[in-house]
C-alpha cells in the first residue's frame, strides 16, 4: 500500500471540516434514519432553509450526502454510510474523555 500523500490528508481534512458543525452532525444523524426532504430537515433543525440548505450543500460537496429532486422538493439521504461508524468513534473517544475526568 502506498503511503498517504499530503494532498490525501488535505481531501481527509475537508471531509472533517464539513462534518465540524453542531448542525451538519445533527444533519447525518437525522438522514441516518432515512431519506428526508430539505423542508423536513429545516423543521428539525429550527433554522431557516436558507441556513440548512447552505449545511446540506457542505455535506453532499464532501460526498457524505446526496440528494435527489422529486417535483419542487429537494431530498437529501446519506451516500456515504461508514461516516456512521466514524460518529462511534468520535462517542467513544468523548466518553473516554470524560472517564479521565471524573
């Protein structure tokens, strides 16, 4: 196997930047229950579409979402499911955070 090259660690890294907001997190882990459409996602989040659909878009250009049309409706779902498995990760090291603390 080859070794990583920067430009691999700077694709890595815009993939983290993308999922480094409160909202987008919120966002997957809504979508990983299942296909919802944007007015959907911006009753969830309480924020206004314009804000949602700007977090929607960070996601599906880092190739964690995608989306499809259905008339005037936008829907968006999870293309990139192991993110999931990324988001245990993440649980686990705060866990483990807090039992150092404590």
């Amino acid at each position: 196997m080859n070794q990583p090259t920067p430009a691999d660690f700077a694709g890595r890294a815009e993939i983290l930047k993308a999922l480094a907001h409160p909202t987008r997190l919120f966002l997957v882990d809504v979508l990983s229950r299942g296909e919802l459409c944007v007015c959907e996602l911006t009753a969830r989040v309480g924020s206004d579409i314009s804000t949602v659909s700007k977090h929607l878009s960070l996601l599906k250009t880092a190739g964690i979402l995608q989306d499809r049309k259905e008339g005037l409706k936008v829907f968006y779902r999870l293309k990139c499911t192991c993110v999931l498995g990324f988001f245990k990760c993440v649980e686990g090291v705060v866990l483990n955070n807090a039992g150092a603390r404590s």
